[in-house]
C-alpha cells in the first residue's frame, strides 16, 4: 500500500549525526516536502533516498522493493537540483535526452521525446541552445524536463526553486504542480521555506536536527504545531503561558480567555497572528465574553499585503496582529484584539518527540 | 579654450588611472612581451639571415637558398621527424591516459596526493635522466641488484632500456616527469568540478561508466587538452632526453639539428639553422593544428552529443 516506505534511516559524517532513526511514508502520487532549517539532514536524506549515498542503519523500499543495494542509476528515480545544473557540454535537446540515452534509446525516438517534454515545460524551440543561454528559470525547465522524460517512479527536487527570484518562483510551483497533475508522479521536495511548502505539497514533514518532529498536512502544521520550535519554524509568533481550567483559561495578568479546547493546569499557548482580529473602537467589539483583551499598539510594520502591528497587552504579554494594510493605527494607540475561541492551541510542555513510526499516508 | 583643453589632456597623460584599460594592458605587458621578443623573435629573425646566407660565418654573403635544400635532402630528416612525432605522440598519449585514471582515483584523496604530484616539479629532466641511467643502464642499479639475489647471470641479461633502438628510455623518463604533472592539473580540474553533476547523471539512469564517459570526461576536457598540448610540444622539441637515453640512430630532430650545428664543418652551419628552423615550422604547424582541431571538436560535439 504504501509506495515509499523509509524505515528506521539513519547517516552520520565524521561523528556528525546527519539524519537519526527517520521513519517516512509515501502514498503513490503523493507530493511530500520535506521541510527544516538549513542543515538538519533534509538534502542528505534525499541523496539516502536517490542512493547517493549509503545509510549507516535502516532501509528504503519503494513498491515493497528493498532498495538499499540497488545503485541510483536503477532505482527509477530522478533529482532535480538547485540551479537546474544542466550538463554544460551538452544542448538543452541533449540534456533532456540524456536520461532516455542512456537507457539505450535511439537518437531519433530520444530526440522526439526530448522535444515533446520541451513543449510541456513551455519551452518548445529551445533544444538546439546552450544551457548557458538560458536564464535560471529557463534552465530549472529544462531540469524537469528532464527528469519528467524518464517517467520516473520518484521525483527528488532538492530546493529547486531557491535561486530563482519570488514571481519566477510562483510561476515555477505553478508548472511543477500542473505537471505533477499530468503526469501523476511521486514527489518528495526539499525545501527550507515554509511556504513553498505549504503551496506545493499535500503532506509536510518537518524535520530538526536529524529528526522528524511532525509529518502532517499543512494546514494542520500551522494550526496544531506540536510543539514551540515547530509553531516558530512554521511562522509563529504568539507564545504565552495560562493556567487552564478546562475551558477558561487564566493568564498570569488576571484575564481570561474562553477556549474551544478543555485542559487542566498549566499550559503554553500559541496563537496564529492572522487568526487575530484587531478593533480600535470597543463599540464594534464582536459579544464575546472574556476573548478581547484591550491593549496598546506598540509596533506598526507595514509589509505591502498587511500590516504587522504589535499589541502590549499586559507587561509580560505582546501579541502581534495581521491587519488590513489600509488600518493605519498610530504607535500607543489603545486596540482590542478578538481572540477567537478555536484559535487557541495548546503545546506540550516538552519538544514532541520525533517520529518514530510511520503515519498514514495521505491518498491523494 | 583651445590651451585649456590641450592643457588638460596633456595633464591626463600623467594621470595612469585616465588611461585606457587596453592601453594600460598593452603597456604593463610591454617589459615581458618586449624580453620575449628580443631575445626569442631577434634569435629567430638571425637564424633566418643565416639560414638564407644573408649573414655569413665564413666571410661569404650571397642569398641563397641552399642551406635548405640541403637541410630538406639531409638523410636522416624523415627518419628523425617521425621518431620525435613518434616519441612525443607515444608520451603524451601514455601519460595522459595513464594521468586521467590516476586523477580519478586519487580525486577524493586528500592534500598528500597534490603535494606528491608536485615532487617531480622542480626536478630539472637532466636530473631524471641521470636517475634513469644510474637505474637502468647494463652496469646500473637494477641489474646489479638482479645479479646479486642471483635472478640473472651477467648484466648482459637486462634488456636494454637506454639508448636502445625503441627508446625505452626516453619514454620512460617522460612518463615519470609528466603524469604527475598532468594528474597535478586534472586533479584540480576535477576537485573544482561540482560533484552533483555526476550525482545528477547517476540518478539519470548512467551507470558509472556511462557517468564517466558522458560527463565527467567531457567536462575534463578543456584540462586535458590544454596539459597535453603543453606536454607534447615539449617532448617534441625537446633536446637533452633523447639525446642522452635515446637510440643513437635514428636521432631525434632536436639531436639531428644539434649534431650539425656542431659539426667541425662550419660551412654546415646554414644548413644546421635551416634545419632547426624547419623544427621550430613543423613545431609551431603541430601546435596550430592540434589547437584548430580540438577547438573544431569542441564545438562539435555539440552538435553530435556522442562521443
């Protein structure tokens, strides 16, 4: 049933422990992103994955295939790379071709292929061209391109759209996501940005540190972080602590705040700032007991599609709220912000611990 | 108005950074281009003279063109250029090869094996051959050491490896100093080359000979043309090794033109500088040609893809 399955992997450097005990699911036809911060083992599991390198411990299946002794070139798998790192010496015709080539296909049948996926990259006319005249979306295209044309059974982008700049690279999810829809392909992306992974990919799995800590959906992943590093990485801002009696929950300043969510005794808390609402005039204040808590505007951060103002509710409590970037609210001004009741999270105390065993795939 | 301009140029002309960049290059490759050229270009240009009689050793100046139809008669000439080209394809062919198997091997190799490349480096060739003679020659160190554990009887059981007919000794010599000069700069090819192209045709389906044969030859090979052009108009021109390890007929070019250029018979002089300017022609044709070639293939194969 499930199509990849990465069991119990693990790789270390010198000492280094590069990726420890991760375990991995993938439905076939799933797109997976495989989000952290820069070196927390992500690109090296992906090279485990490709077998470009050699786990120290566990196993890789794909279609219940142990894959642990095959070399790369037989795994029926492609990579895309940052910068598209087209051969150099090559056209873009002949890069594109390359795979095809190298399984034995003839110049004539290779070529026409070649030319086919060139039209579904948009780039239909350019094979005759050195990849040094393409620009670097041109080159990320033909990078696909190339990896589309083997119809592999796995699609590896490691960070392929971090060279580009940001309207080439909404573009480029676009295409990838169009041609993934086509074609129907498996696709596990590295990617140290959250946000392109949330637009591209069904399931996150995040990874710290050589570790899993959660593999869910990313809606999911904004909105019920396991734990405090995950809510950071994932764009959070709002942590504080209440003392929660099932559905009232008491912060250390005497207000309180009414949860959707029961609990008892101490608990972190984290809220999504554009789950916030902020009002400048307590007479529109929505009939809510308890959930607006008044306080003074602090920072206004205009950011083009928002504004990003910060609200000092009690001294040891700031929060920051998205607002419409035409609300001009005025530094020390006197705000209320609406918390709604389902937008209160509770955290663990404690990091979650890392995924350790494998979570259902999602069937795309 | 017309002063004051004239004024200013005039102070521009002091002023280096006004300069045009060109003009600036020009001039500070002056002193080395003009030390070449005086020394190189004048000796040629009195080789020529002489060659064509316009200068005389003897007294006797009459323009002719007769030192070259000696030259071109001379009994040995063909014999002597096909055993230099011989000698300097055979070398740089070998040592090249031998150079990119080496290269890849050592590649992920730490810093010892570019320090052990470069030993050889400062060893001037006459030192090397000196080696090779105290090495390999009848009386020397090898069959020495094979009499005394007694694996031949007499040292006339070693074959002959310096100044024998197939020069052995010659392209020993020039193995040992040029592979690692060419594994020192494919070495740096190689370590300076993005390993994820190589990971990137693996994952394509190229097993690792294809890889190699695709990609991580074709990408070496701007390095490997330009070290084995360096190598192979050295051995071609060069003088000491053959003539000290190598056979003693055929001679090589340089030996032959060497040979004449001392001959007791000064009137032989033209005829000897007509002869090492017919070396430094055929030399300088090579190198044309060589470089018009792979500058041809490299744009070709392009187009072809295969290789």
């Amino acid at each position: 049933m499930d199509y990849l399955v990465v069991e119990h992997l693990t790789k270390q450097f010198q000492g280094h422990v590069a990726v420890h005990d991760l375990w991995l699911t993938m439905a076939q036809g799933e797109v997976l992103a495989l989000l952290g911060p820069s070196g927390c083992g992500k690109s090296t599991t992906l090279q485990l994955v490709a077998g470009l390198l050699h786990p120290d411990a566990g196993a890789i299946y794909l279609e219940g295939r142990p894959m642990n002794h095959v070399p790369p070139e037989r795994r029926d798998m492609a990579l895309v790379l940052q910068r598209g790192l087209l051969f150099p010496h090559l056209t873009v015709g002949e890069n594109v071709a390359f795979g095809l080539k190298m399984r034995g296909m003839n110049r004539v049948d290779r070529d026409k292929e070649a030319i086919a996926m060139l039209h579904r990259v948009q780039l239909q006319g350019f094979e005759h061209r050195r990849p040094s005249e393409l620009s670097g979306g041109q080159a990320q295209r033909v990078a696909l391109a190339r990896s589309l044309v083997i119809g592999p059974k796995l699609l590896l982008l490691d960070e392929p759209l971090s060279a580009l700049d940001a309207n080439l690279r909404e573009e480029m999810q676009d295409l990838i996501l169009s041609l993934q829809a086509q074609t129907q392909v498996t696709m596990l992306i590295v990617t140290h940005d959250q946000a392109e992974a949330t637009v591209m990919a069904q399931r996150i799995a995040l990874m710290f540190d050589g570790q899993l800590r959660q593999v869910d959906a990313p809606e999911r992943l904004y909105r019920y972080p396991c734990d405090e590093a995950t809510a950071r990485f994932m764009g959070g801002v709002n942590f504080f602590t209440v003392q929660a009696e099932q559905h009232q929950w008491h912060l250390p300043s005497g207000q309180h705040l009414t949860s959707s969510l029961a609990h008892q005794g101490p608990l972190r808390v984290t809220l999504r700032p554009e789950a916030l609402r902020l009002y400048t005039d307590a007479a529109h204040l929505p009939d809510v007991p308890g959930n607006c808590l008044q306080g003074e505007a602090i920072a206004n951060r205009f950011t083009g599609t928002q504004r990003r103002i910060t609200v000092a509710i009690a001294p040891n409590l700031t929060l920051q709220v998205w607002g419409s970037p035409t609300q001009d609210i005025a530094l020390g001004q006197s705000v209320w912000v609406y918390i709604p009741a389902d937008a209160l999270w509770g955290l663990p105390g404690e990091p979650c611990p890392p995924v350790a065993m494998p979570s259902p795939a999602v069937q795309s | 108005m017309v002063g004051l301009t004239s004024k200013l140029s005039r102070q521009h002309l002091f002023q280096w950074r006004r300069w045009p960049t060109w003009a600036r290059a020009y001039l500070l490759l002056l002193p080395a281009v003009g030390m070449i050229g005086l020394l190189f270009g004048g000796g040629l240009i009195l080789a020529c003279l002489q060659s064509i009689g316009i200068i005389g050793i003897l007294g006797d100046t009459q323009p002719s063109l007769a030192a070259y139809g000696a030259a071109f008669s001379h009994p040995e000439l063909g014999r002597s250029l096909w055993l230099s080209f011989y000698l300097a394809m055979v070398a740089t062919g070998l040592s090249t090869v031998i150079s990119i198997g080496l290269a890849l091997l050592l590649r992920s190799a730490g810093r010892w094996t570019t320090i052990a490349c470069q030993i050889t480096l400062p060893i001037p060739h006459l030192v090397g051959v000196a080696g090779i003679l105290l090495l390999l020659s009848p009386s020397g160190f090898l069959a020495r050491l094979l009499m005394a554990l007694g694996w031949i009887q007499s040292d006339q059981d070693v074959p002959l490896l310096v100044n024998d007919p197939n020069n052995w000794g010659v392209l020993l010599h020039f193995l040992w100093k040029e592979i690692p000069f060419i594994t020192l700069i494919l070495l740096a090819v190689l370590r300076g080359m993005n390993p994820y192209y190589e990971h990137q045709a693996r994952a394509l389906g190229a097993n690792p000979w294809q890889c190699f044969w695709n990609v991580t030859l074709p990408m070496m090979k701007p390095g490997i043309l330009s070290a084995s052009l360096i190598v192979f108009s050295y051995i071609f021109a060069s003088f000491e090794v053959p003539f000290l390890l190598g056979s003693t007929r055929p001679r090589t070019l340089p030996v032959l033109v060497y040979r004449a250029f001392t001959d007791t018979d000064l009137g032989k002089r033209p005829e000897a500088v007509a002869l090492g300017l017919i070396l430094s022609g055929i030399s300088m044709a090579v190198l044309a040609l060589y470089l018009g070639l792979t500058a041809k293939s490299r744009q070709t194969y392009a187009e072809r893809g295969d290789s």
